[in-house]
C-alpha cells in the first residue's frame, strides 16, 4: 500500500505491506518526489509502532469512580449535551477546540468547519501554532497569502543553501541526504549553517555562523544593508525591485537604523567579522541560493520578522520564483501545511481566505450554508489555556495532541485543565499526561488505520492510506466530528467518507476566488483541478503541489513553483 509517513513535513512516501505473521514491511516510495525511495530511521521503524498495547480502544467517560467504557451514542450525547448547555449559558466563545498538526486535512476540515461556521467562535488552535505561525504571517506579509514560494528539487538545483534555525541532519533527514549528495557530486557547492549551536548539520557547512540566540533579523538585516550599498555588483536586481516589489525603501531604512555596519552586527550577533563578511559575500554573489529555515527561526517573540528579513534579502535581489533560489520554509509535522490550507488557526477562515475580510467571511458562510460565522479571531494557543485557567473557556475539546508536554509552560496548562469543566480528548493512546485530566477519552484511528491526506513543506498534497482494520471502536477523527456535530443540530456534516470530505475542501478552494464578492483578489491556493474526484480517483490520488488544475486532457497539472511570472497575492501584485 502506498503511503504517507506520519513524522515530520518531508512527508515521504512509504510503501507499507502487511505480513503473513501480522507484521508490517515498510520502504521507501521510489515513485514519490520527496524522498524518491528514501526513508530516514524513524520513518523505516514505523512498522514498530502498530501494535495495540497501550492503545485506547473504546470511549470513556469520567463518574465518581473513575473513567468507565461506555457507548459512543452515550459518550458522544454527554459532550454534545454538555457543549450545548455550556453554549447557552455563556455563549459560543466559551467552548474551543485545539488540534494538532498530526490530523489529516479532511479531520482538519471538519473541525474547522464545526467551530467557525456553526458554533460561531474562532476558538480552534492548534499546535502547529508553536511551529509554523511566524512563516505564515512572514508569507502573508511578503506576498499577500501563506505561500512557499519553491520545492525540494530546488535544494539540487542551488549553488549555495543556508540554513537557519535547522538540525537538518536530524529533523528533516531526507532532505539532509539531497544536500550531502549535493556536495558529493559538486564540491564547490557552499552550505552555510546559521545556528547557536553546533549540531550535526554544521559537520557538512562549509561556514557556520553561531549567531547569538534571537538575533536573526539583524543578521539578514545587515545582508540587506550590505547588497544594497553594493548594488548591482552585489546582485541587487533593480529591474526586478522595482517592477515586482513595494517598500523596499521602508524597509532598507529600519534594516540602516541598527544593521548598516556590518561589524555592528558582527558585535550583536556575537560572531567573527570576517565570518559575517564571507557569509555576505558569498550570498551576493550567488544567484542560485536556498535559505531554508524552521523552528529556530519561527519559535520566538519576533519570529515573523525574522522571515520577512530572510525574504528581503531573496527580493532584492530577484532570487525567488526560478529554480534554484527562494527562501524555504521547513515544516515540523506531517500536516501543518494541511491545517493551514483548511484555516485550522483561531486567525485564519477557510482556503486562506481571512477571518477580518467581510467578503472571505460572505463567501465560507455562503458556501458552507451555516446559519452563523466567526467574525473575529479566537484564541491562540497560549491565550486558550490561559483562558481556560482564567474560567473565561468553558469545554475544551483536544484531538491529537499532548499539550501538557508539548506546551512550554506545563505547570500552567495542568492547573488550565484542572479548573476546566469539561474536557474532552481524541487520541489513540489510553494513558498520557493530559489525558488524565480528561472527562471524555473518545478513541481515534492513527497511521495505517485512517485515510486522507496531508500536505508536506513543498506544497505536495499525499494519501495517507489505510491499511489495517480500525482496531476496537476507534473511529476516524471527522466521523467523530460529524456524528458529534449532528447531535449538536447541525446540517452539513453527513459525509459518508473521506474523500466527500476532500471534494468540499477543492470545491471551496475555488468557490468566486478572484470573481466579484469573493474578495477581488485571486487567491492561489486552489485545488480545482482536484474538485469531484470519484472515490476511485480519490484513492489512487497521486502526489501533487498546489494550486492543481485540470488540463483540457484531464490530466491533473500541479505547480513546484510559484512567482515566476513577478506577480504576488497582494492586490498591487507586488510583493512587500
């Protein structure tokens, strides 16, 4: 069976084959752009983490004695009944969802859906938002929606990657494997490593920058300032500056306020000047250059500038859109770019449509045909646990995550769900830190039981395919989610199977984007040429990047890159 491996945003594809003794072979996909046949060591041992032991495998629900086994229809009538009784009294903004970047799209849709356009309350976050929520304002500030501009194959194509912020050679190992090959076949490729420590990715760096922690913006600051006072001879691109891009004066002017001396930014970085000085050097003159970055550039206070000080180092010089060059960000779970798409942040709406845009919230409303729609946005992960410590957060429902060891700050988020009236939890583990809190446990199905899909770091959209028998009464997440809704009163939630569920999701992707009242503006993220899958199509579904269509052929035509052209989401069609 061809899959999708559940780790990190490489999203490899993984061919799983159940054995005669129960067991399950896996290897790596040979046909699948990612990782062409690749596997790292945790993707090759995910035959090892299938067996039941441990596994919740009934729903439970909490009485004076204890958690007890009971029926769906019961577990499932105590939330929605608790849910609606809590609503009543204190409105929609007292109940919340937090998800994880672990769902499938389809799970992802659905939850979204259920809170935004039927509760009526933004309070849906996920833990994707400690990741990944800095690239997507950084995106959506350079280019008006949350877009990675290139692909993996640009990695090949460069002749220099910097780093930022990123183990590579632990956290996104496969792609680690493409750039040792890089350097094998063409020594005089360069890697530069930005990072405070010294990892295992530095072994390979030509140049490591140990940065003081926090201190990237003036580092790419400084990169500014630097190819600017050059010009041309630095690879400042004027033409393209000044046909494709607006507020590059603004921002050279903050960049020359702190970062204008490149030892000034030697001494606040903390790093060698001549170090600094070559990094600088060997950016400006390279064309072909890949800055890809994750979560030591994305986790902190000022995570959002640094991505745009990163990007406007690409815009300056024109080195985005072509192959080979563009700033690169690196997902941390399998399917955070996934929740993004669907809007599964308290920010976002649908389709990266926005939640402070009347004509977005006209358009999901309209769409979805929900009697209400969220206007404003909810709470953020940390804000929602606060919320519930504070009693402000009512029922809080937690699917597919562990925020009592996942959040940075524990102590706060056990004395949260202590205090809280209900909690609720979908997992398919009986006993974690968190589920001890719980009120509800409602068992879910996990990788090689549920079907779906999930979108990787390079905007390619993979199945995640069944392969084993739902074990107990573990349901998918979504049909938990639809049931759960149809006992809350609400039409729209009577999908049959996953792939109802994906065809929404494309339909609305394209529905009035860029037509009048639809916002005006097209929105890339469009899967139409994705809409009306048959179930069969849908199953043998093959890897893709959006935006998709569909030539005249039938053929389905996706995208590796975006901005070749020189336009952008905002509506100048400028980046920013």
């Amino acid at each position: 069976m061809r899959t999708t491996c559940a780790y990190c945003g490489v999203g490899c594809g993984v061919k799983a084959t159940p054995l005669a003794d129960g067991g399950v072979a896996i290897a790596g996909d040979l046909e699948h752009a990612s990782n062409r046949g690749r596997l790292c060591v945790k993707g090759s041992a995910l035959g090892e983490t299938l067996g039941l032991d441990g596994r919740l495998l009934a729903p439970k629900v909490r009485d004076a004695d204890g958690m007890r086994e009971v029926s769906w229809d019961d577990a499932l009538d105590t939330v929605a009944g608790r849910w609606q009784a809590i609503i009543k009294e204190h409105g929609p903004d007292a109940v919340a969802f937090y998800v994880s970047g672990q769902l499938l799209t389809e799970d992802y849709y659905i939850a979204n859906k259920l809170m935004k356009g039927y509760v009526g309350s933004a309070n849906i976050d996920t833990n994707s938002r400690l990741c990944m929520s800095s690239a997507v304002a950084g995106h959506k500030r350079a280019f008006g929606e949350d877009l990675v501009p290139g692909c993996y194959d640009d990695l090949e194509q460069a002749d220099m990657v910097v780093l930022v912020g990123s183990n590579t050679a632990w956290c996104h190992p496969i792609l680690f494997q493409r750039i040792v090959k890089i350097k094998e076949v063409r020594p005089q490729f360069k890697l530069v490593v930005i990072d405070p420590r010294r990892t295992a990715t530095c072994e390979l760096a030509d140049l490591h920058l140990p940065v003081k922690p926090g201190t990237d913006v003036w580092l790419f600051n400084g990169l500014l300032c630097y190819m600017a006072r050059s010009g041309v001879t630095a690879g400042v691109d004027s033409a393209f500056v000044s046909g494709h891009t607006a507020g590059l004066d603004e921002a050279l002017a903050v960049a020359h306020a702190d970062c204008g001396d490149p030892a000034e930014v030697a001494r606040i970085c903390r790093v060698d000047l001549k170090d600094l000085l070559d990094f600088y050097a060997s950016f400006a003159a390279t064309t072909k250059v890949i800055t890809a970055f994750s979560q030591g550039v994305n986790q902190s206070s000022a995570g959002t500038d640094k991505v745009n000080a990163i990007i406007n180092c690409h815009l300056i010089g024109g080195r985005i859109g072509q192959p080979g060059m563009g700033p690169l960000s690196l997902t941390g779970q399998p399917n955070a770019m996934g929740g993004r798409e669907v809007g599964g942040l308290a920010n976002m709406l649908a389709a990266h449509m926005d939640l402070d845009n009347p004509l977005h919230r006209d358009t999901v409303q309209g769409f979805w045909n929900s009697p209400r729609i969220a206007s404003r946005p909810g709470l953020k992960a940390v804000e929602l646990f606060e919320a519930i410590e504070a009693g402000r957060v009512k029922a809080v429902w937690i699917i597919g995550t562990n925020p009592v060891v996942s959040m940075p700050n524990a102590g706060q988020i056990q004395r949260a769900l202590e205090r809280c009236e209900l909690v609720v939890v979908s997992d398919i583990v009986e006993q974690t830190d968190t589920n001890a809190y719980a009120d509800v446990l409602l068992p879910a199905l996990g990788w090689g039981e549920k079907d779906g899909t999930v979108t990787n770091s390079e905007r390619r959209i993979s199945r995640q395919r069944a392969f084993l028998p739902a074990p107990g009464e573990a349901r998918a997440d979504w049909d938990i989610l639809c049931q759960f809704a149809q006992r809350m009163g609400y039409a729209g939630f009577d999908f049959g199977a996953a792939h109802e569920i994906f065809d929404e999701h494309a339909r609305l992707s394209a529905h009035r984007n860029g037509q009048p009242g639809g916002g005006d503006t097209p929105r890339v993220f469009n899967l139409s040429g994705l809409k009306g899958l048959s179930p069969h199509e849908y199953d043998e579904l093959e890897p893709v990047q959006w935006p998709v269509r569909r030539l005249a052929s039938g053929r389905v035509e996706g995208t590796p890159r975006l901005f070749g052209d020189g336009r952008y989401a905002h509506a100048d069609g400028r980046a920013h």
